[in-house]
C-alpha cells in the first residue's frame, strides 16, 4: 500500500476521533438522539481506521510452509470484519437509539450547541473525504466512479471514501432533524433523523461486504491487465497460442497468474526453458503486481517427443 493511501487513513481516523469526542459532548448537553447517533458513528469510524491498518500490516507478513501465497487476504477480511462492524454497531444502535428516542421523546435543550458541532464535524468530515477522493480519483483509471469502484482491488481507500460519504450524508441528516424539530417543536422528528442515519449506514455497510465478499471468494485481474498479458505473451515468437489464462487475486497488489501454452513445434529443451523465462521476465516487467508465475506447455514437439512442462 502506498504512503498517500496510509495518510486517507490516518486522517480519516484523526477526524472521526476529533468529531465524535465534539459530538458526545453536543448530545450530552441538548439530549438530541441524531446527535448521538452521529457519536456513535464517528467511534465506529474510528475504530474501522484501526481494523484497516490491522488488515495491513498482518497483510505484509511474507509467505511461509502454511500459507505459501502469502497472506493478502488477510486486508479483504479485515475490510468485511469492518462492514458488520459498520452494520452491527453504527447502523444498529442508531437505529435503536431514534426507536428510543420516539417511544420516550426528549425536549432539545439549546439546539446552538448541535448546529456548533455540525459545522466542525462537516469541515473536519469534508477534509478526511477530500484527501480520500484525491487518493481514489489519483489510483482510478476508470471514467465511471462506480465501476472503478468495482474494479478496486485495494479496499482500503475507497472503504474510507464510503464511510465518509455517508458521514456528510448523516450529518446533513442530523441537521435537518435538529433543526425541524427545533422550528416545528416536534421532538419526534430527532429520533427519525437518527433512524434514517442507520439505515444510511446499514446500507454503507451492506455495499462494502459485497465488495469485500468478492475479493474474498476470488477475483482475477483487469481485463486491460488480462489482455496486457496475453498480447506480451502471443508475442513471443517462441509462442504458437495461448490456451488458457487465470488470475487471482490475493491482496491489491499481489496476482498469481496460471498460463498454458502451445508452444512452436521442434523447440529444444533449452529453448523452451529460456522462452519461459524470456515469458516470465516480460510479464513481471510490465506488470510487477504479478507475484507468481505459472506456466504450462501443452502438447509441444521437442526434437520430436511430446512433452509436458510446467
């Protein structure tokens, strides 16, 4: 992972500790439940900016007898432990505390106090979103910002970039509930402000596990990445065709590639050795995510024997 990718993180985290300290006190002094539900929020933030530098670091361990492709995985399952953390903990108890707050409602005490701490929390909220969207707009080759999304294969960014999307959602939410339960002296209308920032979490954490269960159960690289190789590879002279071509990914920047050939025929073992090789050497270059190579002749003539070499 990259240092501007750890800085997303580290000001994302710095923010949300910052703005949930701000809003527990707000929510403290007014007894508004979308404020506390904002709170809640911020803490779940937090600490889902420490599960991510977890992912990474335990992600960077090397390979060994156990776990001979290293252990990549280890960033998608953290980023999935991090949507049920969203779901379970922002979602759920923001949800709970607008049920509360609507079966036994609570008057707003000085409401100046929520509209002071939004205004910070947005201006913090809105720097961690902008370095996050820097970073993911910087990494992105896709014109479309959802289906580069999908593309990702690092979650870390673009998980920090969901959550502080819906952090200004919610606050915007927040907002809105304070201030019409204040004008309108509807001390409901809090609590339903709080029940619609959980669903806006639920539904946030909802994304990031499908994207997190794609990454885990398997996912190969780009198609321009898939059509890269291929082309590096037909062009080989050594090559006649290429059979088959597998990807997997086992962490953003870390693919095994599985390729079987038909090689030319009357090539002489030392040939086909150094054409592999030559394969191998070119691939890496252009493409140095590839981590592990794989390469299988099928049905090739050497000094006229089939053999089979891997």
């Amino acid at each position: 992972m990259s240092g501007s990718a750890k800085k997303t993180i580290y000001a994302a985290m710095a923010a949300n500790f910052a703005i949930a300290i701000i809003k527990f006190i707000a929510a403290s002094i007014t007894g508004s439940s979308a404020m506390l539900s904002e709170g809640i929020h911020s803490v779940v933030d937090t600490g889902n900016e420490l599960l991510l530098l977890l992912g990474l670091r335990l992600s960077k361990q090397p390979a060994d007898d156990s776990h001979p492709f290293g252990y990549g995985l280890e960033l998608y399952f953290w980023t999935l432990i991090v949507a049920l953390f969203i779901f379970a903990v922002g979602g759920g108890m923001s949800i709970y505390e607008g049920i509360r707050h609507i079966r036994h409602p609570e008057p707003l005490t000085d409401p100046r106090w929520n509209y002071g701490v939004l205004a910070l929390a947005t201006i913090f909220e809105g720097y961690s979103w902008n370095v996050a969207l820097q970073e993911f707009l910087a990494s992105k080759s896709e014109a479309n910002f959802w289906t580069a999304i999908r593309a990702s294969k690092d979650p870390t960014v673009f998980t920090i970039l969901m959550e502080d999307t819906a952090a200004l959602i919610g606050l915007f939410v927040a907002f809105l509930g304070v201030l019409s339960g204040h004008f309108l002296g509807n001390v409901y209308l809090d609590g339903v402000a709080s029940i619609v920032i959980g669903v806006i979490l639920c539904g946030v954490a909802l994304l990031l596990a499908i994207e997190s269960k794609g990454l885990l159960i398997g996912e190969g690289a780009t198609a321009e990445t898939v059509a890269s190789i291929r082309e590096i590879t037909n062009n080989d002279p050594a090559v006649e065709k290429v059979i088959t071509l597998l990807t997997l990914h086992f962490g953003p920047q870390e693919i095994l590639l599985n390729l079987e050939i038909n090689f030319v025929d009357d090539l002489e073992t030392e040939e086909l050795a150094i054409a592999v090789e030559r394969l191998e050497s070119s691939i890496r270059t252009k493409h140095s995510e590839i981590q592990n190579i794989f390469i299988e002749a099928k049905s090739i003539s050497v000094r006229g024997k089939a053999v089979s070499s891997e």
